[in-house]
C-alpha cells in the first residue's frame, strides 16, 4: 500500500474522534469515551474505513507515553504534604480493595488459581484494572459545585495522585511477573534497582533541568529534552529492568513536575497529544476491539466488571475516610469522587493485551466502565451535595442547578 | 523488534537534532542544517545508532505534511495584492531561470536528452529542485538590518509567495509526468481539475470555518479540523488526481490562510512540528543519506549544482528587478534575497525519490545547497546594505554591525 494511505486514515481518526468526543461531552460522557466509540464505528467492526496497521499501533505507543508524562507531570508533590496521611490511608484502601475484589471476580468466572500460575496472574490483572481513579471528571464536577477547594475535593486530588504512584509500582511488580520462568525475587529487585535508579538519575536531571530553567524561561529546548527523557526512561524501563515502559514516561513526568517551567511542558505535550496522538490512540482502542467477539459470556462479566469496580472504589475509599476521621456523608463523597476512571485504566488494560497477559476482548469491560463511572459520578455527588445545602450550591458563576 | 525500541530511535534523534540544531545557529547556519547533520551522524554512515525504518519513514512524511501546511497558512494572499506584479515578474523568472539552468546542468554532467525521456524529466527535475527560495533566513537578516518593512524586504516577501505557488504548480506538472505511459494531456487536465477541485471545496471550506471562526475563536476545534482537512486534501491529491500530496497539504494551508484564527493554527501545526515531526523529517534525510555512496562525482556535480543554483537565482530575480525599475544595487538585493533555499527543497528532492525520479544521492547536493546558501546571503546582504548607508544600519534593538 502506498504511503499516503496513511493520511486517509489519520483524517478519519481525527474528524470522527473529535466529533464524537464533542458528543460525548454534550451528554456529560468523557471525550475519551467518544474518541473510543468513533474507533468502534469507523474500525472494521461497523464502517470498515480504517484498519488497524503497524503504524497506527506504534502511533498510539507514542501517545500513550505523551499521556502518561503528562500525568507525571501534573503530580504536585508540595499538594500532598497537606493532607498527608489521611489522603495516603484511603488512597491505599482504594487501591487494595479493588485489586482484591476484581481478582475475585475474576476468579468467581473461571475458577480458583493457585499462587504464581498464569490464571492466578489474570485475576490479579483483572484488579490491576481496577485500581486507578482518575479524577479528571471528578474535579470538574466539584468546580461546577464550588467545593473543590473544600476539604473533601483536596483530600480527593491527593488520594488520587497517590492512587497514581501506588497503582504505578503495583502495576511495575505485577507485569514484571508476566514471564512465569522468571524468578520472583529477581523481578523485586529489578523492580527496586528501576527506582533506586530514578531517584539517583532524577536527583541529577532535575538539578540540571533547574539550572537551566532558572536562564531560560519558556524556551522551546526544555520540553524538546523533557520529551527525549521521557522517551529515553521509557525504554530503559522495559529494556534494562523489565518494568513497563509507561512507568518510565510517568517518572519521567513526575522528576520534571516540580520545575517552574512544568505547567509550559504539560501544555506543550497536551498540544501534541490531542491534536494527533491521543485520537489516534484511543480511536485504536475502537478500531481493535472486535465487537465480532462480543458475546454473552463477555456482558455478563462486564456488567460485573462495571458494578464491582465501582462499588469497590467507593467502599475501599469510603471506609478508610470513616476512619480516618471524616463525617458518614463527607467519606461518601469521597468514595464517589474516587470512583470515576479514564485513561490510564485503558492504558494499563492494553499493556496487559500487548504482554499477553489477558485477553484484547476485556477492552471492551473497561470501556464500559469508564464510560458508566463517568456518568454516575458527577451525578452522584451532585445529589450528595444538594441534600445537606440546599441553596447554597449555587456559585459565583451560577452553573450549578 | 520489540515496539519499545522506537522510544530509543526517538529519544536520540530528538536530542541529537536539537544539539546540532542550536550549534549549527551558533555559526548562524540554518538549525535545518544542524538537523541533517544529526541524522547523518546517528546514522549507519556514521555512529549507527539509529537506522532507518518504515516507522520513521511514516512520520517522517507526516512531518513534511506539517511544514507544507504550515507554509500554505503563513501565505498571506492581501500582501501580494500591494507589491502586485513587480513581484509576480520577479518571482517567474526566479523560477524559471534555475529551472532551466538545473536543466541545462544536468544535461551538461549526462548528456543531453530528448523531450519526453526519462533522462529528460530527470534533468527538469533537478532544475525543479532549484526553485524553491526560502526566504527564511533572508527575514531574519534583514530584520537585523533593520530593512525588513522597506521596499526591497516587502517586494522579497512578497516574490518569495508567489515563487511558492508556483513552484507548486511546476512540480505539481512534473510529478505528474513520472509516468512516461501516461498522456500528458491527461496529466494536464487532472492538474487543472485538482485547482477547480480545490478552489470550489476551498471556497466552501472557507466560508464554513470563517462561520465557525466567529463565534468560537481560538478553540482546539479548529487547527484539529484543519489538520484533518490538510491530511484528507493530501491524500485525495494523491488518490484521485496523482497529483502531489504535498501539493495538497501546501493547498489546505492556503485555503485556512485567511482566517482570522490562521495564526492560531500555524502556532499549533509549529508545535507538533519543532517537538518531534520535524526533527525525525530532516534527521532522517540525514540517515537515508548513505555516505558510503559518496564519491568525486556526486562531490563535483555537488559544487556545480551549488554554483548554478545560487547563480541562476540571482540573475533571474536581479535581472527581473532590475527590468520592473529597480536601482543597479537594489536588484542584486533582491536577488541575494531570493537565493536561499530550505526545506522546500529538500521536500521536493525527497518527493522525486520517493516516486523514483531521482537517485538519493543527490539529496547531498541539496543539503549543500541549502547550507552555503544560508550562510551566504546574510553576509551578502549585510555587505550590500553597509556599502552605502554606514552607520545608519544601527536599529532600534542595537543588534546590527
């Protein structure tokens, strides 16, 4: 096929992607959600107007690196000093208890695996999914509310970004897993030499990143070497250490997330990402998941997937703000605004496909998820908040109501 | 090869392009230039880090995509209007005059060959690849100079246009006779098709987005459906016209070029471009550059075709300067103006490998080219200027001398 094939397919990619992310904003659905769906249609299961290549695929990787960064990069490490413990108490709660429940789930399906055997590192996979919030949705709909600033809303942001750094070094231990003829205490230490590495490597580049910050405000040079760092760290993530690529873009993020000049990157990245390859990404995500195969075994587990993954958040989250000290309502909220995913439980999803480790066909169960979380959250918290102020929700802007 | 091991390719062209990009300014050479030299350097001729790919050659093509869209946005249609046809004259025999000059080169290195012979579009296209100007460089100096908004700089900018729309049409032509079976009146008739084709989309286009403009200025909307449209025009260009797909994208830009948003879109296309496009476009000119094929040939012909190209410049535009009333000196800043050559002409010699016009071991010629001619003519223009009116070529901003 001729080369400029490809330029027919990424104009389909990114004219549907944005019109159905559009529509997906207008029902309160997140865009990503739209993105997918645009994939389905115009992927070989419906329209057959674009399939899935090589290209597009190592397209997405790139953008899936670009997201990741970019999530690095926004972490506010200076946010978490101020509420501590607490946000890492019930960041903790909600990974484990998810991690938990969907390895049940899991098992509950297809039967009980022992410790270490393939089926046994599925079911954990299947968890895995399920631990990372994403709080994108959340916040805006406590903005919307005027409460973002409120104890509940930051407590929320920083047990969502420790949510990220947990759910990252679990996901590093439990693909480095992935190869069963590899030795369990040789992945640890691989696992902890990676981030003994980042930490001494980190340590220097930030050092110099600053040095040179402090010259050259907003030169275009210092998100050009960021980029290359990131990819660098990625790849000697998976080839050096054998932890997962995406870990080594999200550190890369997160060193260069306390210069002065982080926002300027993240937006020059955010550029690159949303006009070329995020569509791309998340339409590959559409146009790879064969709705051939979609059966009644699948809806069944997905329904379950959903109602499990949801329910989870909002107890393992939920409980531990109990604990920790928060009203019955305040813990609720909680709950619910740590119960929304986006991205990265995709991405962590499709790392799983490309190591093999489950099958493409539960894409769909994610999709699903995030697409039914992002709905109900904003409304769920909406109703929680109305009941105790009535009145009072209505903000400076006066969008609520 | 494991996916991951893209990230490393990328990594180290992003890093090596900036350095030799920023070193290459340092000796005021174009960064374009330093960029080249990276890929030369990484690749197999030299250190052999970075090999070439199908991957590479993709983006490599979209970021071709990118700089011609970029250059048909930062057309700016009501200049032409007020230099008018001095500049049209100017501008035609600066096209034609190293077109045929490149011609009559070739011919004088592989013998002459008739009208209609492959060795005959060979030698046209080596004078295509001479008509080109960027006046990139030329800008830059005269700013420093201080002359830019003199009569001179505006007649320069305003030759430079219309040398580009032309250049597009002669190439447009030539690449459609790469097919010696094909008619050429049919390669006429699906040229002048594909102009009334663009023409009628663009001007409904236009007025779509001008719609839109209006009432959603500076949304992400619009530079992502442009880059779709520049993508969709490139390939329908290609597809269904066999008419260059850089023509395509060249066109979608000037289509948008008059927006009032047009700047907001070339900042963005800019951004996807500088990050990673562009460096993996010119570095891989630099890896396909197999400099094992180097020899005292391609050197001699190499100097010649710098000679010829800078030579025929001059004349053409000078003589036609000095014919529409140009003073003696006047002329032959024009003429200096117009001589630098950049990426457009490495696009075009790279479109006439990709169809298999001409052998790949000419792009050393051009890079040759494009490097003595940015050096040249600031150091020319400066001689030019400070002849006559020392000391008065001290600016507001103090840079000059």
């Amino acid at each position: 096929m001729e080369k400029y094939y490809v330029f027919k397919s990424l104009a389909i990619i990114i004219i549907a992607a944005k019109i159905m992310g559009l529509g997906a904003r207008k029902i309160k659905a997140p865009q990503v959600a739209g993105e997918i769906v645009a994939g389905i249609l115009i992927g070989p299961s419906v329209l057959g107007l674009v399939g899935y290549s090589d290209f597009l695929g190592q397209m997405a990787e790139i953008g899936v690196m670009l997201l990741m960064f970019t999530a690095g990069l926004e972490t506010r490490i200076s946010e978490l000093r101020k509420t501590g413990v607490k946000a890492l108490l019930i960041a903790c709660s909600g990974v484990f208890i998810p991690l938990i429940c969907g390895s049940l789930l899991y098992f509950a399906f297809y039967g009980f695996a022992p410790w270490g055997s393939e089926q046994f590192f599925k079911a954990v996979f299947i968890g895995m999914i399920l631990t990372a919030t994403s709080v994108g949705i959340t916040v805006e709909a406590l903005k919307e509310l005027g409460k973002l600033s409120e104890t509940v809303g930051t407590t929320i942001m920083s047990a969502a970004i420790i949510d990220d750094v947990i759910g990252i070094i679990v996901l590093t231990i439990v693909i480095g897993f992935k190869d069963p003829t590899q030795d369990v205490s040789r992945t640890l230490l691989m696992t902890g030499l990676f981030f003994v590495f980042c930490i001494v490597f980190g340590y220097i580049v930030y050092r110099l990143f600053r040095i040179y910050d402090r010259k050259h405000r907003h030169t275009r040079r210092i998100p050009i070497i960021g980029l290359a760092m990131c990819f660098a760290l990625s790849f000697a993530a998976e080839r050096y250490f054998g932890v997962a690529d995406i870990t080594g873009a999200y550190i890369a993020g997160v060193i260069l997330s306390s210069l002065k000049d982080s926002q300027y990157i993240s937006r020059k990245m955010d550029i690159n990402s949303y006009m070329i390859f995020g569509p791309v990404f998340f339409a590959s995500i559409g146009i790879q998941n064969d709705m051939s195969k979609f059966n009644m075994d699948i809806l069944v587990f997905s329904l379950a997937f959903v109602a499990v993954g949801m329910i989870s958040k909002v107890i393992g989250c939920g409980a531990a703000a109990r604990i920790t000290g928060f009203k019955g309502r305040d813990a609720l909220k909680i709950g619910c605004g740590m119960m929304t995913r986006g991205e990265v439980a995709l991405i962590v999803a499709q790392r799983g496909f490309t190591v093999g480790m489950i099958d493409p066909s539960y894409s769909t169960s994610v999709i699903l998820l995030i697409i039914v979380s992002s709905i109900t959250t904003p409304i769920l918290l909406k109703l929680l908040y109305n009941d105790k102020s009535q009145g009072k929700e209505v903000t400076a802007d006066g969008t609520a109501g």
